[in-house]
C-alpha cells in the first residue's frame, strides 16, 4: 500500500514538473506592463479640442503587428479616418516597450495583438491624465518628472517662535520677550492670502501697571493676538496685513469668575513680512484626489504692530523678528512623468 502512494506521488510530482516545462516553453503575446498601462499611453496623447470632438464616445480598435523579438506596429485602425489622428497613434505606438512575444515549444515567432479603446467624452488634459495616474504620481519622485507646472493656489501652515519688544509707553512696563505664533493662509491665482492667525507673548514685568487693584501683578504678562489675515505673495517673500482681538493679562485669575481679575482688551492692526527658505525638494502627494506639492520651508519674519488696549500706558507699538516652520501645499495645474518611469 505504500508504495502504491510513494508511486502515484512520484506520478503527480512529475505530471506538475512536465506542466512547468511546458508551460515555460509556451506564452501568449502581451503588453510589457500590462493592457491599462498600454492604453494610458494613447489616452495620454495631446490631441486638439476638434479631434477631441471627432473622437469622442467612438470605439477605436488598435492591430498591432508584433515580430518575434516583441516590437509593436500599428498595423490597423478601424473606427476613424482622420489621418492626422492616425499619425498621432502611430507616432506614439513608437515609443511603447517592446511586447512579450508569443512563444510557442520554445520558439519566438510573430503574431498579433488586438486591443479597443473608448475616448472619454470630456477633455483628457494632463490634469485628468494624472488622476489615472494616481498612484503613479505617489510613488514618484521630483526627478521622475518631466515637467509640473503649478496652479498658483497655496495652502501655508506656518507654526514657529518669535522674540518682542514694545515701543512708547508700554516698554516702561514691559521688557524683552518672547513667544510663539500659528499662521494658517490660502492662496489663489491671484496671489492674494486669505487667513487666520494666533499670537502669543510673554514679557517680564519690569514696573507695575497703574491698576485700581491690590493684587500682586504677574511676573511675566501675556500678550494674546487672535485675528484674521488678508496680504499678498511677492515671488520669493510675502506681505500680509492682520487686524487681531488684543488681550492681556495682568494678574492671575483665579476661578471662573473673578470680578478681581485684572485684564486688558482691545485690538490690534499688524504688518508682516514672511520670507520662506526652502529646505530639501518638494513632494508629489495626491491630496483630495488632486496632484499636489509639499515643501517644507524655514520662515523667517519681521512684523511691527500697533496695539490698543484698554489703558494709555498698555498702549503702543511692538515690533518681533521670527523663526518658524512653514509647511506649504501647492496645487499642480499639468505635469507629465517620464516614460523610463512609467515603464518600469
């Protein structure tokens, strides 16, 4: 009995070894890289708005013509006539990589290959040709780029720290300081910047305010800056105006309500100059469903300010130089890979 199994194991093992060889000695012609790869090369063609028009919803059928070392030739079109769209095709069945041929008991040898292609009714431009390349243009580097051009929209987040000083009567009272800002802006093709933003300082007490209160003044007032901004991109730097909610704080609170509990309030107009530094190279991200770039940038600003509270001696001018971190996500209009990439 068991050496009727060894037997019919021996059997099976060969029957699946015959099959390899067989099967590595035959082969059926097809795409280096596959059909979808193939066809987003024609459907990659830049073609005019009239022959868009012309073959539009038209089911094309491509006949290649591939010899046995694999080199494809648009033998055939059926579905159009329009030579110029004609050429376009072939021209660009040029510049595809060689098929793996058919292969028959080990031999190499000619053969055909048929494939149907439907344009899309709307406009393929590179803007739509990289949604179909979606996780291509994520695992792209800069480098594996052609060319992208960007659409003029931002988006700037820009989070870092800053040093202070009051000018006129509040520097009698406050010292040199420092803090920390968040600035979150859009830009569109008009360059204009459109956000919001958040200031905070901290300052030493140098000489108490003249206050009606009791209560001991904190050793280091904070400055808070809540507002919106509205400014412009000036290629390599930008301008922005803010107009802010002011407040101070000048003793300590304490509970949630404390009718002691000194504070000033007002507002504030300010004026900053930004200019980025871009650190490394820019990445391609797919974002929302739309080609991006992300860069990374050291932020470097100066802004004078003019801020208005609640009493004359709070009252005056400050001025701040900045260090931060401003990330920045950039729409893409058009961009193209290389084909050394696609077709690996």
């Amino acid at each position: 009995m068991k050496q009727s199994i060894t037997i019919i194991f021996i059997l099976i093992n060969f029957i699946a070894i015959h099959a390899q060889i067989v099967d590595s000695l035959n082969q059926q012609v097809s795409p280096k890289n596959g059909i979808n790869q193939l066809a987003i090369k024609y459907y990659g063609i830049d073609f005019t708005k009239k022959q868009r028009q012309e073959i539009k919803d038209v089911e094309i059928e491509f006949i290649f013509s591939i010899d046995a070392v694999g080199n494809p030739t648009l033998s055939e079109i059926n579905g159009i006539s329009n030579p110029e769209i004609i050429d376009s095709l072939k021209n660009k069945t040029i510049e595809i990589e060689r098929f793996n041929p058919r292969i028959r008991n080990g031999v190499a040898e000619a053969s055909i290959y048929f494939m149907k292609l439907t344009f899309p009714t709307y406009q393929f431009n590179q803007r739509t040709y990289g949604f179909l390349q979606g996780s291509a243009y994520n695992e792209a580097k800069l480098e594996d780029f052609e060319y992208i051009n960007e659409s003029g929209q931002r988006f700037d987040m820009t989070v870092g720290g800053l040093a202070n000083q009051f000018i006129g009567r509040p520097s009698k009272h406050l010292a040199f300081g420092g803090g920390m800002k968040i600035d979150l802006g859009y830009s569109g093709k008009n360059n204009l910047i459109y956000g919001m933003n958040m200031s905070v300082y901290g300052n030493k007490l140098k000489r108490d305010y003249p206050i009606n209160s009791t209560r001991t003044q904190v050793k280091a007032p904070t400055t808070a800056l809540i507002g919106l901004i509205f400014g412009k991109w000036f290629d390599q730097f930008n301008v922005q105006g803010e107009l802010n909610i002011a407040t101070q704080n000048i003793t300590e609170k304490i509970g949630e309500n404390d009718p002691g509990w000194a504070q000033f309030e007002g507002w504030s107009p300010g004026l900053i100059i930004n200019y980025p530094i871009k650190l490394g190279k820019s990445s391609p991200v797919y974002y929302f469903g739309a080609p991006t770039l992300i860069e990374s940038n050291l932020n470097i600003h100066f802004g004078l300010r003019y801020i208005k509270l609640s009493i004359k001696d709070a009252t005056g001018m400050m001025v701040e130089l900045g260090l931060s971190y401003r990330m920045a996500i950039k729409g893409v209009k058009e961009y193209k890979l290389k084909e050394d990439f696609l077709s690996q």
